[in-house]
C-alpha cells in the first residue's frame, strides 16, 4: 500500500503546478486581463526601477542588476535572500543589496552574485547547500541568527568566477579559465562529478566549458539532505562540442538515452547553448538559433523523447518548472506550455534580459525597465 501522506502530497503538488499553469496562461485567451495583489495575469511594471541590465527570477524573489552595477532585489526574505537586515519580512518594493554587481542567479531562499573582481558571493539559505564549505542551519532566519554558518549577508565563496547557475539544491560556477566547479547535494550524481558524494564548498569537475546549467525540482525546502522527491541534474557543454548530463533522469533530462547514442549527432550536434530547467527538462540552443527540448513534459509524467524543436530565430530561453520562454533575435518575448499553449504566443517586445522563477517570470526591457507577471504572494513581482 502506498504510503498515504506521500500520496497525497504529490497530488497536491500536481494540482497546484496544473493551476498555476492554467492561469499564468489564461489571460491570453481573454481579451480583459485581471489581476488581484496576490496573482498578476498579465506582464507589470516593477516599481521604481529603471536602467536595468539583467534580471534573475528565484522561486519566491527576484533581483536584478543597474547600469551602475548595483544589485537590487524584492520578494520574501525569510531566510536572509535578500538582506541580513532584521525583521526577515517581505519585501514588495526593490531593495538595494549590493554594489559592484556583473552576474546574479536567484535560487530557493538564497542568492549569489559574482561581483567586477570576479569574487562569488552568496547568502541566505545554508543546509549545506550555499557553498560555504559548512552544513550550517538547516533555516537561516532571526531565531538562529547566531549560529556561525547562517549567512544573512553575503559571504565570499570563490574567487575568479564569471558565471554561475543555480538550482534548488545544488549549484555550479565557471572560472575564468573555463573551468567548472560545483556543490551542493549529489544524491544522483548531478555534481557531474562521478559520486553521489555531497560537497559544501566548490569541487572541481572539469576543464573547457563553454557553456552549463543547473536544475531540477525538489518540492521542499532545498537542504543538502531533505529531497522527498525529485532530483536535480547538470548539463555542460565543451569546448569540442560534446553535451554531458549528470543526475536525476526519471523523465530522460540528463538525455542519457541518446548523448551516448550511435546517431547522437542527429540530435546534438552544432549547441551553443544549454539550459536546464527546474521541473525535469533540459533545452538546448543550436548554433542555427533553433531550440529544441526533451526530458519531462510540463504539467505531466510524459517524456520529451527524442528531443522536439520548440522556436526558431532564437538568442537565449529559460526553461522554468512549468513553462519556457525565449527571446528571438527581434527582441520579441515568447513562452509556452505543453497543455494549454504547446505552440509560443508572443508576450512582448524589446526585451534583453529574461528569468523565470517558480510561479512568475520577470524579463527587462530595452529601455531598462522590468515587467514581471504570475505569482505575487511573495511580492516576487516587485509590486504592492
């Protein structure tokens, strides 16, 4: 008999992902588009921010960079994502958090930034989980604010970073000289590192990377040891051209089905890109600007097999947990679902910069300002 709490859960986590996918897209089947201050349905304007450059969507907050490289964020600051600064309350409205700024992920309850001397900072949740070589409280927040491994300001993690990415529970950074390294949980080996060993700090994976990306979706807090279901998994790609995946693959998105296989160049062959997503799908970006997907098909336990091109024209996609996005070469924004709109619908023009969180997105536009639409009961949507 199945365990019935377990039961239970997973089908409320299924009905929660089908409404938040339902109306996330319903407002481009109306022509009226509403909202109420915890859902917005349609694209809003975050308030008093300008001149912005990039943007990163966590699950429950978001931060963006300026032109001067200062780093701003909003959304819940429960577990010190966004500042150190007591009470850990919401906030609805851009908070700066830090000057120097080129690079920003925004992940579940924490945040890292890499700043102009290529220094990676990090703060908020810990669990093992934010790379500061400690386990840490499994909770970052007032009551525990004294324990040496709660990082409520940003802590220095490594040094000569220029990328980074981020997953609930595991994370991967690329050195200036090309160099991967990652941490965090590792129950199915998606450190890449060839163990389902855990590692607190940075641990060398490999050399020549061009380009790689974290994802995978756990349902719960996102400590090195609570994953009550799901996984996360890692993609690279190398200099030579070859697409490694590590980790979780339940629904195929670390492609273990066809990387190794004999027609593998049909497939993947000619990437400049990949992208993996946080509900168990992994894209990737053709030199040609095609994207194509595979792994697990939003809002179902259906597979993506072999990999569907999903756009043409395409410069750069974020692939959430249930839905995507890209940016053509126009600057025109497009996003789809599988369910209710397997075919992109066009959200926007002029945007430079886009990242999707768990239930919003927020993408910024070519005059440097940011929209963002979905969830807002977090005030991830920087609007009150």
């Amino acid at each position: 008999m199945k365990n019935w709490k377990i039961f239970y859960a997973l089908d409320f986590y299924n009905l929660r992902i089908y409404l938040s996918v339902f109306l996330l897209f319903l407002a481009y089947s109306c022509e009226k588009k509403d909202h109420t201050n915890d859902y917005y349905s349609s694209p809003v304007e975050v308030e008093g921010l300008d001149e912005v450059i990039s943007v990163s969507s966590g699950e429950y907050h978001t931060c963006a960079i300026k032109k001067d490289s200062s780093l701003w964020c909003w959304g819940t600051n429960y577990e010190g994502a966004i500042s150190g600064n007591l009470p850990l309350n919401e906030k609805f409205l851009p908070t700066k958090v830090m000057d120097d700024v080129i690079y920003v992920s925004a992940s579940f309850q924490r945040t890292c930034a890499i700043k102009k001397d290529s220094s990676l900072w990090c703060w908020g949740l810990n669990g093992g989980v934010l790379g500061d070589g400690g386990m840490g409280t499994h909770s970052c927040d007032e009551y525990n604010k004294e324990n040496k491994n709660c990082n409520l300001n940003p802590t220095n993690i490594a040094d000569e970073v220029k990328s980074l990415s981020l997953a609930q529970s595991h994370g991967c950074i690329l050195k200036n000289d090309n160099s991967l390294w990652c941490w965090g949980n590792n129950k199915f080996g998606e450190l890449c590192d060839g163990t389902n060993i855990p590692k607190t700090s940075p641990s060398f994976i490999t050399s020549e990377v061009v380009s790689f990306a974290c994802g995978g979706y756990y349902g719960a807090i996102g400590g090195i040891i609570s994953f009550p279901y799901g996984g996360g998994h890692t993609c690279y790609l190398k200099k030579d051209g070859n697409l490694t995946c590590c980790g979780w693959d339940k629904y195929n998105q670390t492609a273990t089905s066809f990387i190794n296989y004999e027609v593998r160049e049909s497939f993947a062959s000619n990437i400049l890109n990949v992208y993996a997503g946080d509900g168990y799908q992994t894209c990737f970006l053709k030199k040609d600007n095609s994207l194509w997907c595979f792994g697990r098909e939003f809002g179902s336990d259906e597979m993506i097999y072999p990999p569907r091109k999903i756009l043409d024209d395409v410069i750069f996609a974020d692939i959430g947990n249930t839905f995507g996005c890209a940016i053509k070469q126009d600057g025109s924004l497009w996003c789809w679902n599988s369910i209710y709109y397997p075919s992109p619908i066009k959200i926007d023009d002029d945007v430079v910069s886009l990242s999707l969180g768990l239930y919003h997105f927020c993408y910024v536009r070519k005059n440097g300002k940011v929209f963002c639409q979905g969830s807002n009961f977090h005030g991830q949507l920087g609007t009150r």
